[in-house]
C-alpha cells in the first residue's frame, strides 16, 4: 500500500474534515435544529465520504492495475482513465 503512503496526508485531512462534519451533524441534532439543516450536513458528510472513496479507488487503478511502463495512450491505460472518471460520475449521484 505504498501509494497510500504518499497520499496520506491528504487522505487524512479529507478524514479529518469527515469528523467535523459529522460531529457538526451531532450538534445540530442534540441542538433540535430543523431538518432541512441536519439533511444538508449529512449530504455534505456523504459527500466527503464519497471523494475519499473516488480518491482511493483511483489511486488503487493507476497503481495496480496499469502497467507502470505502458504509454498514458496504451489501450490498458485508456481503459483505466475511462474507468476512473466511471467511478467519479457514479460516485456523484
């Protein structure tokens, strides 16, 4: 899991930002705040939690799964890409 060693600042910051969120969801929901409000912060948590995903899932392509000595125009390279932005646009919805 070398390629998750180079991204880990940055997978832990997202995390961090994650347990804002969510604790900020928890006060909103001690606090009785409206629906609507407690609906959008868990959106946003969902949200996070979903780029995290994209940008693990991503990361585990481009690392394992093309060649490191293929040309970025190789077809195994093309189909990673063209996999990775199938992740992205499924993970949005």
């Amino acid at each position: 899991m070398t390629h998750i060693a180079r991204e880990k600042n940055k997978l832990l910051n997202r995390l961090k930002r994650m347990r804002g969120q969510v604790e900020a969801m928890e006060r909103a929901v001690d606090a009785d705040n409206e629906c609507a409000t407690v609906l959008q912060q868990a959106t946003a948590c969902r949200g996070a939690l979903d780029g995290f995903i994209a940008e693990v899932i991503e990361d585990h392509i481009r690392e394992h799964m093309v060649d490191p000595k293929a040309e970025r125009d190789s077809p195994q390279a093309l189909a990673a890409e063209e996999l990775i932005e199938v992740v992205h646009q499924y993970l949005k919805k």
